[in-house]
C-alpha cells in the first residue's frame, strides 16, 4: 500500500482520519469504484472508535431528547450491522429496572415506540417483567423496592475489531489505508485543495498526495485540519470525555445487561456484559482540549462508582475496576449548555477551497454518514457517480474465527498464531495495537496487559524482521516502555 503512493499519481478520494467515519468512507468510496486512499496519524481506530461502551444502539436518551429522525437511522443501521458483521456484533438484552411505580408505563411505552421504530430489523420485541422475573435475569440488582423491569433488546459489539473489519473490507475493494502516516500539510493549487502532505511516522519519509476530493473525518481533531485549510476557522468541535469502568462479572452475572435512564446529570448509565467483564459507563464531561490519550477524572470515576452502587447489591469500589478508558466525542456546537444535550447527528461541511469535512454522529451510524459525505464528494468534484452498495455488503472476517479478546489464557503457540495474523493481516505495528485494539487485553485488565507486553513485543519483533541484534534489543525495550506509560493511564489510582 505503501508503495502505491509513489505508483499511483492522483487519487480520486483522499480521507484523512481512521476511524469509524474514515474508515466508513473509505470502504464507500472503493466499493463504488473510486481510487481510494486513506491516512490514520496513529493506529485505525485509536481514538474515540476504539473507547465506546460497546453498544450498537438506536439510542434510548435520544428518543426521551425527541431526535425521532437520529433513531430511526441508528435503528435501522444497528439492523444492517447485525446482519453484514454477525462476527462481531450481537443482540444484547437489558433490563431497565423500576423502583418507582410510575416507572414501569412510563418507560415501556417509550421502549414500545422504540422497538415499533426499528420495524423489520428489530431485534426483539420489549416486555413487562416482574420483581421475581428481572431479579432472575439480573440476581445482583438491590430487591430492595423494586417493583419490577422493562426488557429490551440492542446491539452489543467489539468497537476496534469491527474499525479493522471495515479497514480490511476497504482493503479488499481497492482502497489503499494506512496508519501511522500524519498529514501535515493540505496541497492547493488556485486556491482549491487538491491533495495532502503525509509522513511515514515508521520510516521519516515525506509523500505528496494529489486527489480530486479531500474529505476531513478526524473526530475530535476536526477543528485542527479546518485549521490547516483556513488559519483563520474557528472551532465547531464542543469535546465531551466519556469514560468506562471495567469490573468483574460477578457484579452482574448472567448475559442480561442494564441501563439506568436517569442519573443526576441526566445522562443514562450502562452495566454491560463484554467478554468476561463487565462495562461500567459513561459519563459526559466537557473538556477544553484534545488528546491521543484523554484519562478519566477522579470526579467522573467516583460518579460511576457513586450511581451503579445505588443499583446494585455489591457496590463496586476503586479497587474493584481492572481497567478504566476514556474518549472524547466530537460533537458539533450549538445552543445547549451540557454537552448532554447536544444533538449527536452528523455534519458536513465545505470549505470555499473544496475541503469537505465530517463530524459529529455515532459509530453506530458510520456506514449512512459515509454514504452522506461519498454522495456529496461525486456531486462537488464530477466524478463517475454510482451507487451505494454497503448496504449489503458483508464485512470481512463474518465467516473466520474472532481472534480471542483477552491473550493471558493463550499458549505460546496460540498466541504466536494470533500475533502473526495481527501483523501480517491487520497493520499491527506497536505492542499497544495488539493489546488495545488487535486483541482488548488492555481494556479488559490493565495489569495483566502490562505483564503479557515484553512477550509480545518478542513475538512481533520476529513478524516484523527485526534481526539486527541492537536493533532487535532497542526495538522491544522502546516497545514495552512506550505500552507501559500508555497502560498506566488504564490503571486506577487506588493509593
């Protein structure tokens, strides 16, 4: 793919950011038979894609906001993932528990409405249960005045697994994507964008880049490429941290997750079965600045702790959570006060120099915001139009093993197995790849992660041909070094 960028002299499509939204564009764009190229600063989905709560969700809080049109196109899109990635997304059951009489009508008839949305692609019809019937589902949800439950149904998925999926599937089309290669710099010929500055952040190496279109998908980082078009643009992007806490499954043991519609802040709050663990979240905190690694604040993690305890026979403490992340969602400024309120619907917007930017959304509607923003590249730039296919297309890796999500339990040969694919099949390139978002060792307990990284940085430096004995050496202690600081973050302070 590398090598394509000296090959090929212009590219019809050039999407910077790696992401959901990048990444969704990219398999689009190449599906429709347009030459495709794609640039990630770091790994495929290192920032918010890889740090959701897990859930492909029509979104329960945006139906109480009144954002009927959001809903119908996240339900209908959380349909087509169950059905094109079935490896990696799942139905999941929640209960919403009611402790107050008026509790029970109240929010089954907005789930009613909710399943009655999702038409031919739902995923179960919701239900009235009993005090007896949701204590089965959820044995450890506090009896105390409880007067029964709402079920209901959404997706649940492994949010990095399904980035690489999408990558791969790109790949397949024709779409040249690549991580670790920054763009600094926009090229402009007449005032009109018309290609990109990369770098090879492994090897040094400068690329020039010509393309037809120039599309904008970087998430949180959005405002800084707008920048780069215009030094004079001022910031659309209202960054809000959410963070998640991982625990063991004994605090909420069987398959059935919750969902908690109210808290003090007026946001809902999950306790949702993932692999062996369970996931805690989130909270929505506006923040001032961006970062490759935003880390949870002590207020959001005593928050969470604070409100699931109220729920649950054994409140979880501090050193309870095996693992802690935080993302920040890039939301499109508008009137509201709390970043709660502000409507998660995508954006796009061009430039006076043809850059075409878009933000905002959910994962679980990246393929129809990819779709929005290829419909409107053919329309601006005159390329060949053709028509939307991801619809129906499967992803790749629907009908292969899912690589295992937690590595500790593997044998050397098992594990050598799994590296080699992560760095021959996925672009792993870093021991935080394999242990963040190749496997999710790191989110799933950071302490085992740490002590799993020197042999997987021994496993990758023979995938990777790194022969030279110093350089062999050097490579595996800046490796570890580097996963250290980053898992450190992943760490509770519990001191």
């Amino acid at each position: 793919m590398i090598q394509q960028l000296d090959s090929v002299p212009g590219w019809d499509i050039c999407i910077i950011g790696g992401g959901a939204t990048g990444l969704g564009t990219a398999l689009d764009a190449a599906s429709r038979g347009l030459k495709t190229v794609l640039f990630e600063q770091h790994d495929f989905a290192k920032g918010t894609s890889s740090r959701s709560t897990k859930l492909v969700h029509g979104g329960v809080r945006y139906l109480q906001q009144g954002n009927i049109k959001l809903v119908m196109e996240a339900l209908k899109e959380r349909g087509l993932l169950l059905r094109n990635a079935p490896h990696l997304v799942h139905n999941q059951k929640f209960v919403v528990p009611n402790y107050k009489w008026w509790e029970k009508p109240f929010y089954g008839i907005g789930l009613k409405i909710y399943d009655k949305m999702a038409g031919k692609l739902d995923l179960g019809r919701s239900q009235f249960l009993s005090k007896e019937e949701t204590l089965q589902l959820a044995p450890t949800l506090d009896p105390e005045d409880l007067k029964g439950s709402v079920l209901y149904h959404d997706g649940q998925f492994d949010d990095a697994r399904l980035a690489i999926s999408i990558a791969q599937t790109a790949a397949k089309q024709g779409a040249t994507v690549l991580n670790y290669f920054p763009v600094n710099g926009l090229l402009k010929m007449q005032k009109k964008v018309c290609g990109v500055w990369v770098k090879d952040a492994l090897t040094g190496k400068e690329y020039e880049v010509k393309s037809k279109v120039v599309i904008n998908a970087t998430g949180v980082f959005t405002d800084s490429i707008m920048k780069m078009d215009d030094p004079k643009h001022k910031n659309i992007i209202s960054p809000s941290q959410g963070i998640h806490l991982i625990v063991d499954k004994d605090f909420l043991p069987g398959d059935t997750a919750i969902m908690i519609p109210r808290t003090d802040d007026g946001r809902v709050l999950f306790a949702v079965p993932w692999y062996d663990k369970i996931v805690l979240g989130t909270t929505d905190t506006p923040v001032d600045t961006v970062s490759a690694e935003p880390v949870p604040l002590q207020e959001e993690i005593e928050f969470i702790l604070k409100h699931i305890g109220r729920y649950l026979t054994k409140d979880p403490q501090l050193s309870d959570v095996k693992s802690m992340f935080a993302g920040l969602r890039p939301l499109v400024k508008g009137k509201k006060k709390k970043t709660s309120g502000i409507a998660r619907d995508h954006l796009i917007y061009i430039a006076d120099t043809g850059l075409i930017t878009i933000t905002g959304g959910k994962w679980t509607t990246y393929r129809k915001m990819a779709e929005d923003v290829v419909d409107i590249a053919i329309e601006r730039s005159g390329l060949l139009r053709s028509t939307c296919i991801t619809k129906e297309l499967l992803l790749n890796g629907h009908d292969q093993p899912v690589p295992p999500s937690s590595v500790s339990a593997l044998t050397n040969d098992q594990l050598q197995k799994w590296v080699h694919r992560a760095v021959q099949e996925e672009m792993c390139m870093t021991v935080e790849d394999f242990l963040s978002r190749r496997t999710r060792q790191l989110l799933l307990d950071a302490n085992v992660a740490m002590e799993m990284a020197p042999l997987i940085a021994n496993l990758m430096s023979k995938e990777l041909n790194k022969d030279d004995p110093d350089s062999y050496r050097g490579w595996i202690k800046e490796q570890i070094n580097n996963f250290n600081s980053v898992a450190a973050c992943y760490k509770p302070a519990t001191g």
